[in-house]
C-alpha cells in the first residue's frame, strides 16, 4: 500500500496492474468496477471509450469520485451506487443488465490507507476503526468483545499466524485492564507476543487479518462472484486483483471450476451436471505486477490478478 500522508480529494494514486486491465477490457464497451476505490481504475476505463457504472460501500469514495469524474457523469457514461458489491443483484435494480467487463480490485484502498481518521494502518495513534462502510462494528470492537477462539481464528485463517492462540490469549489478557483503542494498544500486544524483533511485515499481516474480520471480505466475495458472473455478456471478462492468499485461493477456486465441463462428483458414472464450461480462463496463473510498478507504486507488491471470459 501507498505511504505519506494523502487526502481524497487532493491525492491522486495510480490503479494497480493498470495496463494489464485496460488489456483485457479492450473494446469493451461497458464496464462494471465494483470496487470504485480512489477511481483509478474507473478513470483509464473511462478514458479508453468504455461507460462505467462503479460501486463502493465507502460514501467518501463515491462523493468524491463523482467530483473527480463529474464531467463523464455528466455525459452519461459514469454512474456510482454506495453499497456492498456482494449486494450487486440488489444494487443493480435491472435484473437484465450485463457487461462487458467487471473489476474488482479488493482490499482497502491507498486513500483509505492514509487516512488516519479511518483507522486501517498501524501508524502510530491510528484510532482501530478500519470500517469500509458505515454500519459495521470497529476493529476496536472486535478485539474488546471477541472471545479467545474467534480472535485466535481471526490471527490464524486471514494473518497466517502460528501464534494465534498466544496472541488472542495476549489481547484477552491486556482488555480485562484497559480497552483497545489504539494502533499503539494492538501493535503493543503484537510486540508482547512476537518479540521486540517484530516488525512492520508482522503488523500489516495481523492488521489486515482485523480488516477482512470487520468487512466480513473473504465471505463477502465468496458470495459476490457467481453473481457477477452471471453478470457478463457472453464473451464478457471478469478480472479480480486481490492482495491476499484467501482472497486469491477463493478467486482461482471459482474461477478453475466454471471452466470445467463437468463438476460432478470423480467416481459418479454419469454426468448429471450441467456438462459444458461455462467459459474458460484467460489467465492460467496470477498475474504479478512488474518490478518497475512496484517501484513506483509498493501497493502493487502483493497484487495477483486473475481473469475468466464467459462463454459466447
């Protein structure tokens, strides 16, 4: 993720994996970005001759977004709707309506990131907030309540941590005297845990583990991606960057079984699934941003973007 202090309205960051994107949506005329974010992405679309409609759960993203691309609003080509691209039958009121290219590019965005007020990195006296939208409870909420078991699942499944337990066990230990307010609260519960040498890395990783429990994410885009499938014109891409090992195993999981011809149990002797693919990949493993991306941008360090084209 991006560094150094940013604003939404005065700080512009580039989209991750930008050309890589504008390449698989060549031509396409129609464009959902479900993640709108700092509208990056949104913005190269819109300049390559695509019409975008975009989502975000986060209202600072839409407000802004909107003064930014207010010009191809104006024209008719840009429209966002706040709301959870999980929700996108909901959102998206014209059961009909099809693309030719969806987006998401997961995670929490730069502009999200550099902002102190919402909580999401570890900087020094950073309040644990870390909501996308508005409704959710806090991380501080999540660490004062959660029980030892779902905090050392939380440590476990989305920071990849072997002492998760310890670390539960730790943070249980440490509310019973004071509440979790704080970055420094958690980090110092981190440290307790990890040792003095723990770093920077091992902060993201467990604070990321907090994000994706308070957005329910990996649920979230379990849910959302048959739906946007079916969202597609045929020949249509579905393109999902994610930053995260659970986010990818979940992508590339869905992804692989669509192109399938058949999904029926290995040792059932007769086929009584749907028997055809119902498209195929257009990317056979994660695309990986370039050394001089990462150069430019660290946000895109972590990034794999993987693709999938409905079937015509």
């Amino acid at each position: 993720m991006s560094s150094g202090p940013g604003a939404w309205d005065t700080e512009y960051h580039a989209p991750v994996l930008a050309d890589e994107v504008l390449k698989l949506f060549e031509g396409a005329r129609t464009i959902l970005d479900c993640t709108l974010g700092g509208g990056g992405h949104s913005a190269a679309l819109l300049a390559m001759g695509a019409t975008v409609t975009a989502i975000d759960r986060d209202p600072a993203a839409v407000v802004t977004a909107m003064k930014r691309l207010a010009s191809y609003a104006a024209a008719g080509r840009f429209r966002v709707i706040l709301g959870n691209f999980s929700e996108v039958n909901t959102l998206l009121t014209d059961p009909a309506q099809r693309f030719d290219g969806i987006i998401a590019d997961l995670g929490v965005s730069s502009h999200q990131l550099d902002d102190e007020s919402r909580g999401f990195s570890f900087r020094e006296g950073a309040m644990l907030d870390m909501r996308m939208g508005e409704s959710e409870a806090d991380a501080a909420d999540l660490l004062n309540s959660a029980d030892e078991t779902e905090l050392a699942e939380i440590f476990r499944e989305y920071g990849d941590e072997p002492k998760a337990r310890r670390l539960a066990r730790e943070v249980v230990r440490r509310r019973e005297n004071r509440p979790f307010i704080t970055s420094d609260d958690f980090v110092g519960a981190i440290r307790a845990v990890l040792g003095s040498r723990s770093g920077s890395g091992d902060f993201a990783r467990l604070f990321q583990s907090l994000r994706i429990a308070v957005n329910d994410e990996l649920a979230g885009l379990s849910t959302a991606l048959p739906r946007l499938r079916d969202r597609l014109e045929p020949n249509g891409v579905l393109a999902v960057i994610s930053y995260h090992s659970g986010e990818d195993r979940i992508t590339k999981h869905e992804m692989r079984e669509w192109s399938r011809d058949c999904i029926c149990p290995p040792r059932q002797l007769t086929c009584t699934c749907r028997g055809a693919a119902l498209g195929e990949l257009v990317t056979r493993k994660a695309v990986s941003a370039t050394a001089e991306e990462i150069a430019r941008n660290p946000r895109a360090r972590s990034a794999r973007l993987r693709a999938w084209r409905r079937g015509g």
